[in-house]
C-alpha cells in the first residue's frame, strides 16, 4: 500500500482511539495458554470520515460512539478460545469496519506478561475499507 495514498484517503478523517483496554482472554496455541486466560492490551484507532462524524447538535447519535470498540471487542472475545493474536486483530478489524461511519481502522494487540525482559509481544494491521 502506497503511504501517499493512505495520507490522501484519511486527510478528512478524524481518529477516536480506545488505548490499553486490558482484557483477560484465553488465547494462545501452547497447552498450557489453553489452561486460563491471558492479560492482553487492546489499541484501536477508527478514522471517521469529518463530514459524517462532526456533529452538529453536540449529540452522541451524530458520531461513532466510543461502547461500539468494547462492544465489538466484548462479543468476539464471547465466541471462545482464540489461537492467534493475528487472528483477533483480524477479526477486530473486520467488525470495527462494519460500522457504515468507520473508513480505516489500526488495531494493535499485546500480551505483556509472555516473557520477561521485554515490555510485551504483539501484532498490529491497519485497513481500509473498500470504496
């Protein structure tokens, strides 16, 4: 993907942003990560369009509001055991594109206490939605 054209589709766009929302989940591909949950930290960062996210009556029904990030974390952690940290970022993506307002989306997993001598081990992806 072309840097210039990612600038040139998100100039108009405002971000709203969910940062380090920590959820204890069962992830992991080891028998022994299949055995409990897992403190993971969740980054989501949705690029909303200026023209359908500036409101006009300061009203929450005019913007994205921000219980659509948890929710939609909420309902995919609901489904179960998850493999791949991959696999969660993906799906996340895919959800938080659903909403009509929402153009792009980052999200970024972590789980922090994997090894320690490091802060943290972690996958991210960013999409766009298709015209």
């Amino acid at each position: 993907m072309n840097s210039d054209l990612t600038l040139s589709q998100l100039h108009d766009c405002r971000r709203l942003f969910l940062r380090n929302y920590e959820i204890f989940i069962n992830i992991g591909v080891h028998d022994f990560e299949k055995k409990g949950e897992q403190r993971v930290l969740i980054n989501i960062d949705l690029y909303v369009p200026l023209s359908s996210s500036t409101p006009q009556h300061d009203s929450l029904d005019e913007v994205v509001d921000y219980d659509f990030m948890r929710t939609s974390v909420a309902n995919r952690v609901a489904q179960g055991h998850i493999h791949l940290q991959e696999t969660l970022c993906d799906d996340l993506a895919l959800s938080m594109l659903s909403h009509p307002k929402v153009r792009a989306v980052r999200i970024s997993t972590m789980k922090p206490d994997v090894y320690p001598d490091c802060e943290g081990v972690g996958v991210e992806v960013f999409k766009i939605k298709s015209a």
